[in-house]
C-alpha cells in the first residue's frame, strides 16, 4: 500500500482527479479543501517538506490517498494530469 498527498489550485481540478481516481480503484481518498488564506491549518498528515512547496495561501485543496502499489504510477499520472502537485 502506498500513501500520496497532493495539492490542487483548482477545487475542480482536484474533485476531477478524485472522480478519476476513484474509477481507477484508489482504496482510501480524504480530501480537505482549503480556504485562501495563508494562515489555514493543514491537516497533521501534510507534512512541513509538501506545505512549503505551496505558495502561500494560493493553494485550494489537498488529497489524500491510499493505493495499492502497484497502481501508485497510474494515481501520479492522474493526479499531475489534473494540475496537482506530489
């Protein structure tokens, strides 16, 4: 199993890439939109390292989720695909 976090500029961006996610068979997705505000609390699995390749306050949403790992290249490529960042 492998676990991925990414974040999404776009609100619709990131539900299109959960909707694809989920056909593809993703085992767990949590997503957690963000307000536009610098000072937002990310969630305790977003760690320092993935919150500082943000640019403040422009980000719009996380995702997270679980995959088998074998299928952990297919998620990436979606989740680039719709504009998040790993």
């Amino acid at each position: 199993m492998e676990t991925l976090t990414a974040a999404f500029r776009s609100r619709s961006e990131m539900e299109q890439a959960a909707d694809a996610l989920r056909k593809q068979g993703v085992i767990h997705l949590m997503m957690c939109p963000n307000g536009a505000g610098s000072d937002h609390a990310y969630p305790e699995w977003a760690g320092d390292s993935f919150q500082s390749g943000l640019s403040g306050g422009q980000d719009e949403g996380l995702l997270q989720l679980l995959v088998e790992s074998s299928r952990r290249r297919q998620a990436e490529d979606t989740i680039s695909r719709f504009g998040g960042i790993l």
